[in-house]
C-alpha cells in the first residue's frame, strides 16, 4: 500500500513540474515572442540602410561599415549598455510591487544617457582624423566620416528608445512596442529609398533616415506612456528623487555597459582589423555583411533573454526563486529550438545571401564560404544572449563583464589577429578567432548560471528594494512620465 502512496506521489509530482514548466514556457512565450518583433524591426532599420548603402558600391559600403563599427563602440554599444541596467531595477521593482521606483529609474536614466550623449556626438564629428590616424584607407575614412555625421540625431532617440524598452519590457507590456517598432519599420524603407535614391543624398540619406524612423518609435512609445491606463501604476511626477536615484542607476548601468561594450567592441575591432588586410575594401565590406547577419540573428535569442531577464527580475523582486530557476531552465529549452532552426535556415540560403547587400560576385562567393562560420557564431551567440539576459535579470553584470574580457580579450582577439595576420587566413583567421572568445564566454557564463544561488539573490534583491522604501514613498504629481 505504501508503495502504491509513493508510486502515486511521485507521478502527481512529476505532473505539477509539468504542468510549471508549460505554464512557465507559455508566459515566456507571451514576452519573447512580441520581443523578436520589437528587437528585429528595430535593427532592421540598420540593416536596411546598410543594404540601400551597399547598392551604391563597394567605397560606400566599405565607409558605411567602418562608420557604423566605429559608431557602435563609442556610442550605441555605450547606451545599450547603459540603458539594460532598467532591466534589473525596474523588473525587481515591478515584482516586488514598488511600482513608481519604476518611473523613477526611468526618468533618472533618459537624463543620465542624454547628458552622456553630448560628448559622443562631438567625438563622430573629428571620426575622419581619428581613422587616418589608425592607418585606414583615406577614401573610407572620409565616407565613413560622412555616414557618422550624419548618424548623430540618431543617437539621442536610440538612448531614449532602449530606456522605454526595458521601462514596458519590465511590465511585460510588449504590445505598444511591437506597433511602434513596425510602423517605424514601415515608415523607414521608403523613406530611406526616398533620401538615397530619389533625393541623390547617397550614404547621407542612409544616415539620414535612422534618425527620422528612431523619432517616430520614441514619440508613438512616449505618446502611450503619457497616456495609457497600463502605465498609471507605474508613471510618476518629476521631482528631486529623480536626480537622488541617478546613483543607484549608475551602480549597475556601469558594470552592465561593461559587459555589453566588451563583447560588442570585440565584433567591432575585427572589422577595424580587417581594414588592414591585403584586400581592406574586400575584406572590411564581407566581415560587415557576416556582422549584420549575425547581429540580425543575436536580436532573436536577446529576446528570449530579454524575456527570461523581465521573469527573472520579477521572480527575484517578489521574493520567490524557484519561479527564477524554473524561468532559467524553460529560456534555456527555447534558445536551443532556436537556433537550430536559425543555422538550418541560413545554411540552406548560403548561396543567395550575398545577393542582399549587392551585385558584387567577389563579395558574394566570399559571403558564402564565411557561412559555415557564421553558424557557428549564431550557436554561440545564442546560448550566450539566453544567459546574458538571466546575469541582468539576476543583477549580477558585474561577473559578466569579467567573463567577457577574459574571453574576448585574452582569447578572441588574439587568436584572431594570429590567423588572420601571422597565419595569413585573412577575414576567415580573425572570425575564426572571434568564434574562439564566444566559446569561452559560453562555457564560463553556463557554470555561473547553473551554480547561482537563486534563494541569495531573492533575498539580496528583496533587501536592496526595500532599504530605501521611505525615500521613494513621496512623490510629486506634476510632469507625469
């Protein structure tokens, strides 16, 4: 009889893990889902002008390429970064019910990240003298100084934009995001035609247009924040706790800037390097396509990451961490059906993928020998994007960016710049050597995660909400977010 009991237990225990991971998968499923049509739309718009600017030939491609790396590592890498430290203070917060410490942190961090804009915007206007001075090609130089200048009023809604982001992310109200992100999507295509084409602005126009499709997201996202029932828990009045907050927001903006910025400038570097190749032009416009690939690809498992980060965060914040760890386990199994069906996908579409950025045979049997590489790469960056989300939801950046400079730093780079330079595999050597780092980073963020201590960081997040709950208690009712 006895048995008969244990046997019974065992199997009702078994189905309620069941049926935990189901529902827990559904309502990962809810948030990642609308998060790959945020995030792709999103970068979409890059790849889109990229693609107009590669229609204009290999110089413009070339100088848009550098332009962009160059871009990304001194602004758009800096205010991703930044701006992912919402994702652990507002999700904790959210689940831990202090709803207005989330309009806090908000307002407090579009200040942080448009003050920090300025300097940014005065680098890309001297980006041609410091290229020269690295030893690029004079021609891409002065291209990409082009595209960079007018890249600039980008900048400050791309700051903005990744703030709202994680501001509604927090909250699992992905809807208002996926219509901005599509509209902004739809605007920007014949818009960016429109500049480059019809209007004979080139590169310029590419440029251009970013920032015209970034404005519409910010301002339709702003326009529902002001306005929307959803956000009226969470929206607040701006008043002097904004600017107390800003120190608790650099305190994980910092570390999670860091991690973001090693392993995006360890992309970026690579495409710099490949400008010094025997054939820069040939070399730099192919490592920029595969870059683009892979980027386009990484916004997919980021939103499982993303989602399993607002899980997590929300987990932690109510003081429950076996929802985390279940959390974990469940982004784990959707991040591996993804990329097996992502590499399957692009190996298939090896042949026809250069054809997207241009005409040029050269460029696009080359596309198609890196391929295989890029496979990999997409393998790597997904398992890494899974457990980069769990590290910011978990609030603990910090130990990411220690495992992204050992693996990119003192692995990647260099074993590329052996292969690609000593070893003569030119582009081939030093994503090869890239795809090394990836490996490290994946196997050292995979043992951190598996031996986190989740009932620690639940009391850990729960103690730090808390220690200021009078503080934030006040608000002032003018100015509402």
């Amino acid at each position: 009889m006895d048995q008969v009991l244990l046997v019974s237990v065992n199997k009702e225990s078994k189905i309620c893990k069941w049926d935990g991971f189901m529902e827990e998968m559904k309502k990962m499923s809810c948030i990642a889902m609308p998060m790959v049509l945020v995030t792709v739309s999103q970068n979409l718009l890059r790849v889109i002008s990229m693609m107009m600017v590669g229609h204009l030939g290999e110089l413009s491609l070339s100088g848009a390429a550098v332009a962009t790396s160059l871009t990304n590592v001194t602004g758009f890498s800096l205010m991703f970064g930044l701006a992912s430290a919402l994702e652990t203070l507002c999700g904790q917060a959210y689940g831990a019910e202090q709803y207005k410490r989330l309009g806090i942190y908000t307002y407090g961090a579009i200040i942080s990240l448009l003050v920090l804009c300025i300097p940014v915007s005065f680098l890309w206007l001297y980006m041609d003298e410091f290229l020269v001075l690295i030893g690029q090609d004079p021609l891409i130089s002065h291209e990409a100084s082009i595209y960079a200048m007018w890249l600039i009023p980008t900048l400050f809604p791309y700051a903005i934009l990744q703030l709202l982001v994680r501001y509604l992310q927090s909250q699992s109200l992905i809807l208002p995001m996926v219509l901005s992100s599509i509209a902004a999507l739809i605007l920007h295509i014949p818009l960016c035609w429109a500049l480059v084409f019809k209007f004979n602005l080139g590169s310029s126009g590419a440029a251009l247009s970013l920032g015209f499709s970034y404005w519409l997201n910010v301002i339709l996202l702003g326009i529902y924040v002001k306005y929307s029932s959803s956000c009226e828990k969470t929206r607040v009045s701006f008043s002097s706790d904004v600017f107390l907050n800003i120190r608790e927001f650099f305190r994980f903006a910092i570390p999670s800037a860091v991690m973001v910025c090693l392993e995006w400038w360890s992309f970026e570097l690579i495409i710099l390097l490949a400008g010094k190749l025997a054939n820069p032009q040939l070399e730099t416009s192919v490592l920029s396509i595969c870059f683009t690939v892979t980027a386009l690809h990484y916004y997919i498992p980021y939103s499982f990451g993303a989602a399993a980060s607002t899980r997590v965060s929300n987990a932690l914040g109510a003081g429950n961490p076996n929802a985390a760890q279940l959390a974990t386990m469940t982004v784990m199994v959707l991040g591996a059906a993804e990329v097996i069906i992502a590499v399957s996908f692009l190996y298939c579409c090896r042949d026809v993928l250069g054809y997207a950025f241009g005409y040029e045979k050269e460029v696009i049997d080359y596309v198609k020998d890196m391929t295989p590489i890029i496979c990999l790469s997409m393998i790597m960056d997904s398992l890494q994007a899974v457990v980069s989300g769990i590290a910011r939801g978990t609030g603990w950046q910090h130990i990411g960016a220690y495992v992204n400079l050992g693996a990119y730093y003192l692995v990647g780079i260099p074993v590329a710049l052996i292969s690609g330079f000593v070893l003569h595999l030119g582009g081939k050597g030093l994503w090869s050597g890239f795809l090394g780092g990836a490996l490290v980073q994946c196997v050292m963020l995979s043992v951190i995660t598996s031996c986190t201590d989740w009932q620690k960081q639940a009391r850990k997040a729960r103690e730090r909400i808390f220690e200021d709950e009078f503080k934030y208690g006040q608000l002032s009712t003018s100015l509402p977010l």
